[in-house]
C-alpha cells in the first residue's frame, strides 16, 4: 500500500482561536485553476484532455491492466468534504461539487451526481465527458453502470482505500455473471497524473475541546460507551476510521480540512486500551499529557501495520471479531482480513448523533448569536442595494462573514457561503467566484445558505429574500416552500419513525410540482454535527436508504430545507435547524411521540409570502415564530440601530 501524501504541517491562527481556515481567505485554487471549497463554486470549464490521455496510459500498464478505473469523491476515511490533496475526482474531471462519481473507460469518461449537481456539472464538464444524471428516468447509477454497460469480462480498477468494504463486495457478486472483476491498483493513477501540483497534505494543530463544551462528559466516558457496545457485540475491538467520530470521541478537534473541525487520524480500541493513531506533527496542544496514560498515540502512517498485529495479538476470529463501521475502506477490511471482521452501523455514529442537554443549549446559543450576525448583514445588504451600491455576491458574502467572525466563540465558517442571486439561485449548491460572480441586483431573488463553526455549536441556516418587488408567481413559490418548512416544523410523530419527507413535499405537489422538476431535488433535512461536520449521519429527513433505516430519536439535530428551482431563473429555500424532542399528547398509545423543536433564529420574508394560500394556523406559527426571534434577538442588536429596525420590522405580526 501507497502512502497517502506527502507530510507537511501548518498551524492557522486568528486573534489567538485556531480557525478552520484562515478568515476572508477560505479557496484553494488548483494549478489548473479549479477552484476547491466545501460548496460548489460557478467556475469555468477545465480541459481535460491530457489528464484522461496520461490516466490511460497508466491503466494499460502491465501493473494495472483495466479497462476502466472508479474515481469517487470520498478519501480513505469516507469524508464527505476532503481536504484538497484527496478531491481526486474535482482533478480529473473538473467537476468540484461534493458528490459525484467518475468512471474511465479506455475511450469513455462518465460522470455521475445528483439532481443538487445537475446544472453545476453541466456547466464544469468539457466535451471528454458525459454527464449521468441519477435519479433520472433510464440513467444508471454509476454502480448499475459498470454490470450494465460495460463490456463481459472487464478488469475495473479501484483504489481500495477509497471504496467501502461493503460497497465493493456488493460489486463484486453483481459483476460475477458477466464474468468481469474488481482489481486493486497498488498505486492510484490519479495521483500519478496530478503529480507535483498535487496540494500537500495538510497536517495542521490537534486541539482540545473543553469539556464545558463537549456536553459535558469525557473521552473517558465515551471510550467505556463505546466498550460495553464492544461487549454486547462479543467483539475483541472496534476500529473507528471516519474523521469525525475519531474527533468526537477523544474530545479533540483540528482544522485539517476547510470548515470541519477534525484532523487525520484513527483509532482502534479494546475492552482494555485504546490508540490514536495521528501524525506526531500534530501534537501541538500536549494532546498526549491531555489524553493521559489511558490513550496510547501511535503514528498515523503505522496504521496498516498495526491493524494486523492487533488482529493476531487479540485473536480476532469470526466468533470474536473486530468491529468495524459500515463505511470502512476495503484496505482496512483486507489487512485484518475479512473472516476476522463485522461491518456494522457505527455505534460511535449513534452516540455523537444524540445530543444531550449540554449539547442541546450550545446548539440554542450558538443559534441566537449567529441570528444577530445574519440581521446586521440583511439589514446592511438591503441598505447597499437602496443606496445603489453594487455588490456583486461575492463580496457580500465576505460581508456575512466578517459579521460572523466578530462573534462569540466562532471558530470559521460550516461551509462556503452560498450567496446566490436570481439564476443562480436555482443551483442548489452553488457560491460565487471571487474573480466571476453575478451582481446582486434589487429585482431579483437573493438566496443565502451560510453557516458557523462555534465551541457550542454549529450553524446552518437559509434565507430567501427580495429587495424589491416579487412576482405572484415568486411569492406562490415561496409560500408552497414556506408551508413546507412549518409542516416539518410542527410535525408530531411517533417514536420510531424514519425521515420521509411527504410532509415537506405536500404544499408543493398541491401546485402540481412533482418528484423531479421543478421542485427540489435533495433531501429536506441532514444531521448536524456539534462543532463538527455541518452534515452529520445517520439520520436527514429524505428518501435516501440511510434516512428511512434510522429512526429519529431524542436529541438528534437535523435541517429542515425544503425548496423550488425555476431552472434557469431563480431559486426558493427555507431552512432552519431543529431538534428532536419529546412531544407532549392528550394520549400517549405506543411508545410516545417526537416533535421539533426550532433553534435557528432569523426572520422569514413577509414580503415573499402569499397570504391568500397561507392558513391561519399557518399564520400563527409565522407570528410567534418572529415573536421568538425578536425577543431573543434583539438585546444583542442594541449597539446596531440599522439591524434592529430591520429585525422589528421584518417581525412584525402578519
């Protein structure tokens, strides 16, 4: 096995915080001048025509011998959003979004995504390539593609670091019949192709989170958690290799990757010890001496090798085996061999995801403070605009994030900002390029989706405004959104359900806006890590797999984000986060019931709203909801008269 990159280390300090990133300054550019970000940015085509030519050669080399190569987006702990030395597939194809999967043939290049990336691909995509749009009638998913399409008895390479265990055994039994098989490449031909422009790896400071902010209780305590799981499950160990349940677990944070506050590493623990595994770079905080005897660090580079002592040294068998998530790479399954290995759901997933009350009151606080800082930007954006300023989004996004940075406890930003502007509002995941962004222009809809990092919490909140007058036909948009999002907001439920979304979905299918356009298509809601990843599992509220096989439970934290894309012309979305919470019933019959409770505090645009299609139920939530924001709002925008004026008047009873 390869090493993963190159080592190289930097500590990112702001006014004595370590930051996710640097403030004002959160893009990477390639050498090919993609630009990389945790968000989509509009960015001109890339030709890729010499990368695919070399890749080619390199798959045709004794070594490899395939004739076709898999290149997802994930890294070799399944990160949704990797640093820029892994998006491998951003390199090869162009194509920056976070989700999507490439496959190579030795005449072919396909791209597959989802309908959140449609239009961006469309855009990022030179002529070498085809887009496969899943989800849409008679296209495959890149996985039904390989035993569909392509030739009986093809050799198709992969990187197994980068592809599940699961996944790739799933593969391999759907490829038998036609006689074709997977073939582990010793060294990724990407890597190879992106050479000496490829961004070093990063290898930044490990932190501590205060206990006062990790709800309270200690790596020590989580270990035991985790260890009683181990015993239940008859297993000798668990390994843990996704980057944000290492991070949760021993209470530590780091700024490896733009936006999420974890740091390469993994961990392997026993009913009786438990190891680190990270770069001795990154101990700049004494995490040794702050882990204590209890924890042994090891390198990051020995974890390959160790994983194959400790298989031999603990016994592990299949009546004792070690415990691995549903998501753990290939290579890890093969170096403890596969008879010695369970892959289960994540029993460190199911902990982080249920929030306890210390948690739970970070999220409220962080949520209140960071509304403060989107009503100072609202209300000086619609100022700019009336004074005839021009802004194009860009900059205003910037400005959002200079509010958000005076704030406190803000650790940087849970994602790129999308900051979106008529058109560019129907790109789901779209934000601007500093160097070719659109103008915000008065008499068009302006979409914001931007979130924080906090000690206490993390953000993530959509508002859709106009800053002049809506169409009827807008604001019939707006209203379906907005019925949407109160009948998620006010759903109560009983105890076990999964996170369909008809709810969601209802308001709009009464317009005759069906499943695929123009609706929306992505899920009306994810999980949201504490201080970690904005997008956190199992749980969402939507129709993937994973949503309806975990139920929602106490103190889960997820989105609520329905929306509507008039392709082409603008896009409509409302999102807050809330929490799942013990409803209270005239009966209880079964096991009890759930309800939500809504922590994001910034008020929705009357002005967009249709009120002869809004209900008087509908109306109530409206008004109490900006009564809620105005009163805990409000005191922290005395000292901004400009932003307060904004916040009494756009809360103002309808």
């Amino acid at each position: 096995m390869w090493s993963r990159c190159s080592p190289s280390w930097a500590l990112r300090a702001h006014s004595h915080r370590y930051l996710l990133t640097p403030v004002f300054a959160y893009t990477v550019r390639f050498s090919s001048g993609t630009t990389a970000t945790m968000g989509a940015i509009k960015t001109r085509t890339v030709n890729t025509t010499e990368r695919l030519a070399k890749l080619r050669e390199l798959l045709k080399k004794p070594e490899n011998n395939v004739k076709a190569f898999i290149i997802p987006s994930e890294d070799q702990h399944f990160s949704e959003y990797p640093a820029h030395s892994d998006e491998r597939r951003a390199f090869i194809s162009g194509f920056n979004g976070s989700a999507g999967c490439a496959v190579i043939t030795l005449r072919d290049a396909f791209l597959f995504t989802d309908g959140r990336y449609f239009l961006q691909a469309s855009q990022q995509l030179d002529s070498n390539w085809k887009l496969m749009k899943q989800g849409l009638p008679d296209v495959p998913t890149w996985q039904e593609f390989l035993f569909k399409h392509l030739e009986q008895g093809t050799r198709i390479g992969i990187d197994p670091t980068l592809i599940s265990a699961a996944e790739a055994e799933s593969l391999k039994k759907s490829l038998e019949p036609r006689g074709s098989v997977l073939v582990s490449l010793q060294q990724n031909p990407v890597d190879v192709v992106w050479g000496k422009d490829r961004p070093p790896c990063p290898h930044n400071s490990v932190f501590p989170l205060d206990v006062k902010y990790a709800a309270g209780e200690t790596s020590q305590s989580k270990l035991q958690r985790l260890r009683e799981e181990i015993t239940k499950k008859k297993a000798v160990a668990a390994v843990v290799t996704l980057l944000d349940e290492v991070a949760w677990l021993f209470n530590l944070r780091g700024t490896d990757i733009d936006f999420n506050p974890v740091f390469f590493a993994y961990a392997v623990v026993t009913p009786t010890e438990a190891i680190l595994f990270m770069n001795d770079a990154q101990d700049h905080h004494s995490i040794r001496e702050i882990l204590g005897s209890d924890v042994e660090i090891r390198s990051y580079e020995s974890f390959i090798p160790s994983l194959r002592q400790l298989t031999a040294t603990l016994g592990a068998n299949k009546d004792k085996p070690m415990l691995l998530g549903d998501k753990t790479s290939l290579a890890v399954v093969e170096a403890i061999g596969q008879e010695n290995a369970v892959l289960i759901p994540s029993p460190v997933a199911t902990m982080k995801a249920i929030k306890n009350e210390t948690e739970i009151e970070g999220f409220r606080n962080c949520h209140i403070r960071d509304g403060a800082a989107l009503i100072r930007y609202f209300a000086w954006l619609e100022e700019q605009l009336n004074n005839g300023v021009e802004l194009n989004e860009s900059q205003a996004a910037d400005k959002l994030e200079e509010f958000r940075s005076e704030l406190d406890l803000f650790r940087g930003l849970s994602f790129t900002t999308i900051s979106s502007t008529g058109p560019n509002a129907a790109v789901i995941h779209y934000s601007p390029d500093p160097d070719d962004c659109a103008i915000i222009k008065k008499d068009q809809i302006y979409l914001c989706d931007s979130g924080g990092q906090y000690l206490d919490g993390t953000t993530d909140v959509t508002r859709t405004l106009h800053f002049g007058t809506p169409t009827n036909e807008e604001k019939r948009a707006f209203t379906r959104v907005l019925q949407g999002h109160i009948s998620i907001d006010t759903a109560v439920f009983p105890n076990g359900t999964s996170g369909a979304d008809s709810f969601a979905r209802r308001a709009l299918w009464q317009e005759g806006w069906g499943k695929r356009f123009p609706e929306y298509r992505h899920g009306t809601g994810h999980g949201v890590g504490h201080f970690l990843n904005v997008h956190e599992g199992p749980h969402g509220i939507g129709t993937r797999i994973a949503y309806n096989s975990t139920s929602l439970k106490v103190g889960m934290t997820v989105s609520n984000e329905p929306g509507y894309y008039a392709d082409g012309r603008y896009g409509i979305r409302i999102e807050n986060v809330v929490i799942v919470r013990e409803a209270e019933t005239p009966n209880n019959f079964g096991n009890g019931y759930l309800c939500f409770e809504h922590v994001t505090m910034c008020p929705i645009q009357t002005k967009l709203i249709d009120f002869s299609i809004l209900t008087a139920q509908e109306k109530e939530w409206l008004n109490s909801y900006h009564a809620e924001t105005l009163e805990k709002v409000g005191p922290l925008l005395r000292n901004d008269l400009r932003a307060l004026e904004w916040l009494e008047r756009e809360c103002s009873p309808v």
